[in-house]
C-alpha cells in the first residue's frame, strides 16, 4: 500500500530513470504511457538496451491497460455481449443516458474513451473488487508515466492500485499537461496537472512520497528556455539547468508572420500547433502539441493559442 510520485522537469531523464529501474529488476513490472508513440519509444529504448524486451517487463498504453485488465476480465459483471474495443470521443458524450443503461458506457460493444475509468471501477463495484485483486496478483511495480493527463475517475484507478500491495511509481510534469484522458466534471480541482494536491488530500491514509528534487534538473533545455519556462508556472519549483545558450536565437523569441518561413528555413524547425485548425508551412514537418508529447527537437516554432498570446502580452516586460 504504498507509491511514489516524481515531479520531473521536462528533459530530466524521467523515462530513462522508468527504463532503468525496470531492468534492473527481476520483479514483475508493468509501464503505462498515454501515447502508442511513447509506448513504442520505450520498447525500442529497452530493445536497444537488452536486445528484446525482459519477459518480467509490461508495457502498455493506459487506455489498452483499462480495456485488457480492468474491463475485459470482468465484463460479465454488467454486459452480455463481449466488449470489441474502445470508441474514441473527443470531450462528452453528446446525447444523455442514465448511468443504468449499458449504453451510458458502450456503443456497437465499444466502450466510450471518455468512460473506460469510470467503467473500470464500477465494474469493480459489481464484482466486489475482483479487478485490483487479480491485478495486484500480476505485477509487483507500476510505473505510470505522464500522471499529470489522468483526470476524474483515473484518479480513483491510481488510488486503488495503491491500495494494493503493488509498489505503485508516477512521474509527472504538471508543466506539460497538453492531453487529458478524457474530460471529467469529477475532481475536477485537480485538473491541469494538480495530481501531487490529489495525492495530498484524497490519499491522507495511503503511503505516497512526493519527490520533486530526484528529477528537478533539465538536460535538454537551456537557461534562457528554463528562465521562460519557470515564469509560466511561479508556483512551481523552478527547474534547475546544466547548459547555457550559446547566443540568444537559444532562447525564446517572437517570430514576425513575415519571417516565419525563412525561419523555418534557416533552423529547420518543427511546427508546432494546437490543433489541424491553424495553417502550417506543410513543406516543414509539423505536430500537434499532444503529438509532440515526450519528443525531442532541436528548434521549434510554435504557432500560439490565444490564450498563449495573452499571456505574453502581459508578461513581456522583460
């Protein structure tokens, strides 16, 4: 009954640190990302490493982890029909159904994306917490990278899986909180990476170490970016950097409209931008901003929101 979360800067070596402690175990370890893309850079780090993937090592998706291990073992418990998979929704569901009906949690034998928690553990309501019992029978530690997505009832997972006897590992950047599982009225004051607060308070009973010192210190970011970063979030502890800028085009500039291709032309930046809805220089390789989630590039050119507009607007004094 007990877990651990690391607060870690972006660039710290948080993934290497979850690759590192898994092989150096033998015991049973299941990693869980948000994205299939770092999914598959931590089976590839780990192969390139020990040459295939340790047979006391799991990796998975968290959807896929809540499909295979939290719903289909159990499904009895509430549906007939087998459950084919998962119904990806953007947001809520559009039209309401009372939480009765099967179809509050699936359509054509799929379960809803924005449903898979909350369906995990009203699943294990019915079968009398069968769910975390055979799950805490399979592994011995849980790492669960990017903790700081996990909204409304993944909270209640988390908390459950520490309940048990697994050791249970979160790392997290409340920074990078770019992607939520899904959107959830359900404690919804920890939203937007408040999961240490979450810890805090709905865990009081539970042994949970918060360590935000392990994983402070940026590899990848220099000074000038760290300076800017820090000044987003002035609640947080700031995060400490080993390199300089070598000259100011390192930092953090504004790109006039006009120049921004020649920028692109000169650097040889990744775009990258909110959602498909902002025009990019399709010449130049872009992503969307969840996409970009645990990716490395040399330079980017970010197309700002709105809201990141304002925000520049009114701390530009520097």
């Amino acid at each position: 009954m007990s877990g651990k979360l690391y607060i870690a800067a972006a660039g710290s070596g948080k993934t290497r640190k979850i690759i590192n402690d898994s092989i150096l175990t033998d015991k049973r370890v299941l990693i869980l990302t948000y994205t299939i893309v770092n999914e598959q850079q931590i089976i590839g780090r780990i192969k390139n490493e020990e040459g295939i993937v340790p047979t006391n090592i799991t990796i998975s998706t968290w959807f896929s982890f809540l499909l295979k291990e939290g719903i289909r073992p159990y499904q009895g418990s509430r549906f007939t029909e087998r459950i084919d998979g998962i119904h990806f929704v953007n947001g809520q569901n559009e039209v309401y159904i009372k939480k009765q009906s099967n179809k509050y949690f699936i359509l054509n034998n799929k379960v809803y994306s924005n449903k898979l928690s909350e369906c995990v553990m009203d699943l294990n309501e019915k079968c009398n917490g069968k769910i975390f019992e055979r799950i805490a029978k399979m592994y011995d530690y849980i790492y669960v990278d990017e903790v700081q997505d996990m909204v409304g009832y993944d909270l209640d997972i988390l908390k459950s899986l520490i309940e048990t006897d697994i050791k249970v590992i979160m790392v997290c950047d409340p920074r990078q909180c770019t992607y939520s599982t899904h959107s959830s009225k359900k404690y919804k004051k920890y939203s937007c990476g408040k999961i240490d607060e979450f810890l805090k308070q709905e865990c009081k009973t539970l042994d949970i170490m918060i360590d935000e010192n392990t994983l402070n210190c940026t590899y990848r970011n220099n000074d000038l970016i760290c300076k800017f970063a820090n000044s987003l979030y002035p609640e947080r502890t700031s995060t400490n950097f080993v390199y300089k800028a070598d000259d100011e085009s390192e930092g953090v500039k504004i790109i006039d409209k006009v120049n921004v291709d020649k920028y692109l032309e000169i650097y040889q930046a990744i775009q990258l931008r909110e959602n498909k809805k902002t025009l990019v220089n399709n010449q130049y390789p872009y992503y969307n901003f969840g996409e970009s989630k645990g990716l490395e590039f040399k330079r980017v050119l970010i197309y700002p929101t709105q809201a990141m507009w304002d925000w520049i607007i009114d701390n530009n004094s520097d």
